[in-house]
C-alpha cells in the first residue's frame, strides 16, 4: 500500500512563503517607502506629482527630490506630517517643477522663443521660486526654538519680579506683623 507523500505546498505542507515571516509577504515592512518604484503604496497623505513629457525627466526628478527632502526635514523636525504640511510640501514640490519647466524651456526653446516669450517665462521662473520660498517658510522649518524658549523664561522672571515687589509692598505675606 502506498502512502500519500505530503503536498509540497498549501494546506497541509510546511511552506510559508518567501520574504517576510508574518505571512508570507514579499518588500519591505509597511510604512518604509525606501524600495518603491512607483507611487502605488504610498499613504494616501502623500500628494504624488504629476506626470511630464520625457524629455522633461530631469525636471520631474528634481521636484521629487525636493519633495523628498521636505518630506524627510518635516518628519525629522516634527515626526509627522499633517494635512497643511503636506500641502505646502505640495506646493513648494509644484513651484520648483514649474521652475524647472521654466528653465528647460530657456535652455531647449530659447531660439524660437519671442523677446516677450522669454521675458513671460523669466518672470514665471522668478514667481514660481517665490511662490516655493513662501510655502517653505510657511512651514517654519528654521525656526529657531531657543526664541521660544528665552521668551518663556523672561516670562517667568517677570512674574518672578513681580511676585517679589508685592511681597515686598507688604501684599504678599505677613512678616512685618
């Protein structure tokens, strides 16, 4: 009589799966995003930048890079990201696309660009790195604390000195009695 060999894989073989232990699941563990190759799984917070012509590929890294630099200050500075951030990320990320864009076009397109062309799109350049310098510092990243942190302590001395002219007036205790 011949036995059943056991099945190789499914139900009732010892076979889990490659990569990671629980369950089987090939990448990385959920949240690192260092191995993606396509905005598919990032979290749905992350605003993910458009897509431009080919030969626009240095333009569009170069906004993603930016955008991955700000992402990764604004966690490093606060630990997350919250809704408004996220969109003056998304800002600063479109105003330096739209500069680069800019000056592609002045480089490739110069010569069968208008003198009002050009000076339409130098004038686009100038307001898209402005527009991305205000988003940038609405989102206060060098703010320094130490001015948080001095204001609170000439606070407390004040109240200090305050506290001390009334005790001293005689409201504060009863030492002269």
């Amino acid at each position: 009589m011949a036995t059943k060999s056991k099945p190789r894989f499914g139900k009732g073989s010892n076979f889990k799966g490659k990569g990671r232990a629980q369950g089987g699941m090939s990448g990385g563990k959920p949240g690192n995003t260092n191995a993606l190759r396509n905005g598919r799984a990032i979290a749905l917070k992350r605003l993910t930048v458009g897509e431009l012509p080919k030969e626009m590929l240095s333009v569009r890294r170069e906004g993603r890079a930016y955008r991955r630099t700000l992402e990764s200050e604004v966690l490093r500075i606060r630990g997350a990201i919250t809704l408004t951030e996220g969109h003056l990320i998304d800002t600063a990320s479109a105003a330096t696309i739209q500069a680069g864009i800019c000056r592609w076009l002045l480089r490739e397109r110069i010569a069968k660009m208008s003198p009002a062309d050009i000076r339409g799109c130098t004038a686009d350049l100038v307001k898209a790195k402005e527009r991305r310098d205000a988003a940038v510092r609405a989102l206060g990243l060098d703010r320094d604390d130490t001015e948080d942190v001095m204001a609170k302590l000439y606070q407390v001395e004040a109240k200090t000195i305050e506290q001390a002219n009334q005790h001293a007036d005689g409201a504060g205790g009863t030492e002269g009695e």
